[in-house]
C-alpha cells in the first residue's frame, strides 16, 4: 500500500529537468515515483539524472524511477535511483533500498563538507602566520627593487607613500607580474601637420610642460633627421641608365610556335614588346583571364556532367536464364480447418481447409407395401396387485408392463396405482398390502391375447420388481381381443426403397456442394460426408398400406466437405521438391511449370484429411537476386562479366547498360540497389 502514498510524476519525453525539480519542490509528500516513457529527453544524459537524484536526495524524499528504457535503467541506476520497469513491481523492500541510497548520499555529502571546511580552515591559519612572520622583510624589499626600477616610485614622497600601502599583498605575484612583463617602447615624440604625439614609454608619466617631455622631442628630430639623410646618400650612390625606372623585359624577343601560344596562355608576367601600350596590354591580359576563367567553369561543368551521367544518373538491367530439369514430386500433406497458411514446419506438411456444407437436402419417393398385419381391438381386463413384502410405498404409473408367466403375452396398465409398504407381524410374518381391479390392456390386438376365467389363476411380473416382492394375479377373464389380416408398410419396405433411391440423393446433394466452392479452390470428394437428419414414412412402419398397396418415403440430410486452394497446393509441392535439395549458400531452390497436385489417396486422421499427392515441375538451384546484385555493385563491366562466368548453372546472360554512349571502359555497375535491376527467367 505504500504506493498509494507516494506522488506519481509522469515525465514527458522532451520535459527538462528544471520543470522537473519545480515539480519535485510543489510535492509534500516525503516518496516519489517518476514515471518517465523510453527515449525521454532527462534519459538522455547522465548529466541531468544525477542532478535529479542529488535535488531529491536533498529534499529527503525516496525516490524510484520507473521506465522501460534500457539506457534509461542503466545511467539512473548508476547514479543511486531504485528502478523498475513496471509500477506494479514497486514493494515495500524497494522504498527500504531508496531510502538507504538517500541517507547514504546526504551522509556523504554531509562529511565532504566537514572535510572542505577543516581543509580550508587549516590553510588559511597557516597563511596568516606566514605573513605576520615576514611582513616587514616582503615590505622593505619590495619597496628596494621598485626604486631601482623606477616603474612605480619616482620620488622620496611617492617611495614614503607606498611604504604606508597594504603590506598585505603577495611578493610572489608582484615578483611574477616583474618577470613577465614587456618591455616598454623608448619615448618618441612626432609632429603630423603641427600635431605632436607621443609614443612609447610609460605616456601617463610625462606632461608637455616638463623637462623630459622637451628632451625626448629634441631627440626624436635629431633621429628624423639622421634617417632622412641616410636615405638620400643611398640614393645618390645608385648608378643610372637608360633601362632605370623601366621594364626592361620588353626588349626581349617573344617565343614563336605552338610553345610560345601555351606560355602565353598560361604564364602570368607575359612579356609584350616595347611598342605595345599598357591599355593594350591591360585589355589583352584581362581577356586572356576571362577566357581562361569561362574555359574552367566549362571543363568543370563537363566533369561534373559526366560524373553524373556515368556514376549518379546511370543504370544497369541484368537478364539472366539458368538451366533446369524436369522431375516428378510425390509426398503427403494433411489438411487442416484450423490453420490459415501453409505450415511447412510439420511432418507432414499442412495446407489450410475449408469445410463446406450444405445443411438440407430432400427428396420423396413412392414405394410398394408388401408386409404382413394385421388390425382388430386389444384384450382388456382387471388385476390384483399385491406389494408382499416391499416395506416402502410402491408407485406404479399408467403404461407399467404386467408380463404373463404362463403366456408370456404382455399387457400394460392403464391406470396407476400406489401400494403401501408391506409390514412385519409378530412372529415375523410379513402382512402384504393389495390393490384390486386395476384395469390392464393388451399392447396389441388379436384374440391370443384374451385368457378365460375358467383358466387357472396365473401369476403377472409387474416391471421393475421380482414376482416374490411385486406381482399380480387375475381373478377375472381378460377378453375383448380381435384381428384381421391386413397388408402393412414393413421396415423392410422403407429400408430397400431408401437403398435404392438415396445415392440419387447423394449425387443432388454433392452437386449442391460443389456450387459453394470458393474459387481457385478444389474439392476432395474423398472427404464429402452425408448425414440423414430425417427419414418419414406414410403411412408410418406397421400401419395399413392404402387400398393400392403403396406408400410415401421422404429423407432429408446434409453434406460436408473439405476444399483446398490451388495455391496452397502447389506451395505443398514447391516445399516438398525443396525439402530433397541440398542446401546451398546464397542460392534458393527455384521450380518453374509446377503442374497442380493430383490428391491420389484420401485418409481420415484427428484433424482432418491427409492426402498423398504427385506433381511434376521443373527445378533448378539459382542463387539470389540478393546474391547477385551484392557481388556486381560497384563493380566494372569485365569484373562483372568473370562474376557471372563462375555462376554454376547458368545458361546465359545480359548486361544492358544505360546511358548506352558511356564508352564501355568507364561502364559500372551502381552502388545504388535502386539502380540495379535483376530478372532471372
């Protein structure tokens, strides 16, 4: 019950982590169960999981994650969540275990932070003593090699200020800050168009006003100065001719033939003889460019052009034909009503049944009386029951059979009687109990059924009791019984009358049957079955035949059978030619012309039919379209060609290239499955 009392939280697959928590904090309840669907975004990364369960684990709240995710599983069980795949697997044990991982991980979290305190604490005790120790030695020599630097002290007062500054600062990090840094550019003053600006050097440090400012200007001229004569006395020394200040390339003489037109198309300092003029060779040049741009693009676009036509537009369509032989299959198959596809799995093989029916069928036939009768009135009389020693009540109901001993005749009551229980007197003798004058009568009519009362007193068995217990006695003359011999519908009659006509029943009754067939279907007439529901006759078996001696048959039934596809057939004939190849790797059995199976025996068994059956058909062992298309991809036209030489059973092939102006050395066959296509005849 403990499931009852934790918050649910259903996660959305792309819901993050802060909505998540936001949801966690709103939640009063101290267990939480998040439910989150395979593929979730917060399942995606150990990252937010280990969050969730450190958030939770703060709030004290036990927590369980339940998903089908596999990663999902993994990554928070690694971080510390009890997981399941299901709710209802969730127990009491399982909020025990969430519980535990929670106060476990508050506990470690709880002695990290003592051992970073006491770390900290330590340290920064130790700090402070080090620098009480060695304040004023850090002060005075840091004070020292500033002045002899001068970076940051210029004078006695600025040096007396920074000796009252915070003697707190690290020596190591100003040592450091000393080492690394750059070396400053020597002052230079500059003038542009009566505009002086300073450069280099510490800028902050100077004023226009100040002597130093006066003497980095005088010096910076002083260098202008030097600098400008320098280069004049350079220039002065060099010699001059006719050729200074000229391209003397163009007295040289240009190349002449088929040499001199690639140079010049390709050479970029092409040398122009001296009558040429800039523009002209500004024009010329620029068009020599263009053409030579336009001529790249253009051999790029037919690169790419053939590129595509050849390796990306192009397709190849294989025919191949392989050898085959004819040979005849034989085996057997059952026929099951219950199955709805071939089952090639079982011994033997089942194919799908359809079990069809016809539920009425009649037809009437007029037939010959021929049996002996006989009609009159049934003997009536009286009996004396008596109940000698059955100490119960006794209930006897109308049409109870009283048989004579001595006759044998058999008559019935026509009226019931109840007999009381028979008693034990003193001495042991047993009182019977008796009923007088219960009407009987004979079950058929004729005079041997009637008894004199001048016969001697016989004794009747009542059914259903031994005559020592339960019998009767006549004391009266049973009489009244009369006959005449009549002509009467016999048994015999009905029964060769039905023989005769019932397989023209039969015969309407298939025909009925085979109207329902499904197509491209078949019926087995092996497994058609009748079934008489009704047989009459009138007049009835026993009675009088009318005065022309003839009477009335009817008979109704109905007929079933089993029908089986055509298809389901010949894919019990392919599995039974398969089932005596040999396996090969890569390759299938294939049997074309499979003639459909004769059905040439029918036997009964516990869920239908089975059927032996022949056929014949030709087979041949091909490899795959599979196989073939995964050892030509990618391949040239001659490599394919030795593929399909070392093809057992082939009898011939083609390879039909498109584009069909693609020189045959650049033809290959795609890497596209798309653009392959395979036909085996």
């Amino acid at each position: 019950m403990s499931i009852l009392t934790a918050e649910k939280i259903f996660i959305d697959q792309k819901e993050e982590i802060t909505f998540v928590i936001d949801r966690v904090l709103a939640s009063d309840k101290t267990k939480v169960v998040f439910i989150i669907p395979q593929g979730a975004l917060i399942l995606s990364s150990p990252i937010s999981i280990k969050i969730l369960f450190k958030e939770v684990a703060k709030l004290r709240k036990a927590s369980i994650v339940v998903t089908e995710d596999s990663y999902g599983i993994y990554i928070a069980e690694k971080v510390g969540f009890v997981v399941a795949s299901k709710v209802s697997q969730i127990t009491g044990e399982s909020w025990a275990v969430a519980k535990n991982r929670m106060d476990t991980f508050l506990e470690k979290l709880l002695a990290k932070k003592k051992e970073l305190s006491t770390t900290v604490a330590d340290s920064t005790e130790k700090e402070d003593s080090i620098v009480e120790e060695n304040i004023s030695d850090t002060q005075n020599l840091n004070i020292e090699q500033d002045v002899q630097k001068g970076d940051k002290l210029n004078t006695v007062e600025e040096t007396e200020e920074y000796k009252n500054d915070d003697v707190q600062e690290n020596p190591v990090e100003e040592e450091a800050v000393e080492t690394y840094q750059k070396p400053r550019v020597e002052a230079k003053v500059i003038d542009l168009d009566g505009i002086e600006m300073m450069s280099g050097g510490d800028i902050s440090k100077f004023n226009k006003n100040t002597q130093d400012y006066a003497k980095i200007k005088a010096n910076s001229e002083n260098e202008e100065l030097n600098t400008m004569q320098n280069t004049e006395r350079v220039i002065n020394a060099s010699p001059r001719t006719k050729f200074t200040g000229k391209d003397f390339t163009r007295v040289v003489n240009s190349e002449s033939g088929i040499s001199s037109f690639f140079s010049k198309l390709f050479s970029r300092n092409r040398r122009v003889s001296l009558d040429e003029s800039p523009e002209t060779s500004l024009a010329r040049a620029k068009k020599r460019k263009l053409m030579m741009i336009g001529g790249g693009i253009a051999g790029v676009v037919i690169i790419v052009l053939l590129y595509l036509i050849i390796f990306e537009f192009s397709s190849v369509d294989v025919r191949v034909r392989f050898k085959s032989q004819e040979i005849p299959i034989a085996g057997q198959v059952d026929t099951n009503p219950n199955i709805t596809e071939v089952n090639s799995s079982t011994t033997p093989i089942q194919i799908p049944a359809q079990v069809l029916l016809v539920e009425k069928v009649s037809s009437s036939w007029t037939g010959q009386a021929t049996g002996d009768g006989k009609k009159g009135d049934k003997a009536k009389g009286f009996l004396d029951i008596y109940n000698i020693r059955v100490q119960q009540t006794i209930n006897l109901p109308v049409g109870t059979k009283a048989t004579s001993e001595a006759s044998g005749k058999v008559y019935i009551l026509t009226q019931a009687v109840t007999l009381e229980p028979a008693t034990v007197g003193s001495g042991g003798v047993t009182n019977a109990f008796y009923v007088q004058d219960v009407p009987i009568e004979a079950t058929d009519v004729g005079a041997e059924y009637n008894v004199a009362s001048s016969d001697p007193s016989t004794r009747f068995v009542i059914e259903g009791y031994n005559v020592g217990d339960v019998r009767g006695t006549r004391v009266r003359a049973i009489e009244g019984g009369t006959s005449t011999p009549i002509i009467v519908v016999s048994q015999d009659n009905v029964d060769k009358l039905k023989a005769d006509k019932i397989e023209e029943l039969k015969k309407q009754a298939e025909n009925k049957l085979r109207n329902i067939i499904p197509a491209g279907s078949m019926l087995i007439p092996e497994t058609i079955e009748y079934k008489e529901t009704s047989v009459t006759s009138t007049p009835v078996v026993g009675a009088e035949a009318p005065s022309d001696k003839t009477f009335n048959l009817s008979v109704e039934m109905s007929v079933t059978g089993y029908a089986v596809k055509n298809d389901d057939l010949r894919k019990a004939g392919e599995f039974l030619i398969q089932n005596d190849q040999l396996p090969v790797s890569g390759s299938q059995v294939v049997i074309d012309n499979l003639k459909l199976p004769v059905v040439e025996k029918v036997e009964k068994n516990s869920t239908g039919y089975t059927l032996s059956i022949s056929s014949q058909g030709s087979v041949g062992l091909r490899v795959t379209e599979e196989e073939i298309r995964s050892n030509i991809q990618g391949q040239s036209l001659s490599d394919a060609r030795k593929y399909f030489d070392n093809v057992s059973d082939l009898q011939d092939y083609k390879i039909y290239f498109t584009p069909g102006f693609v020189p045959e050395f650049l033809q290959r066959i795609p890497s596209v499955s798309s653009r392959v296509s395979i036909k085996i005849n």
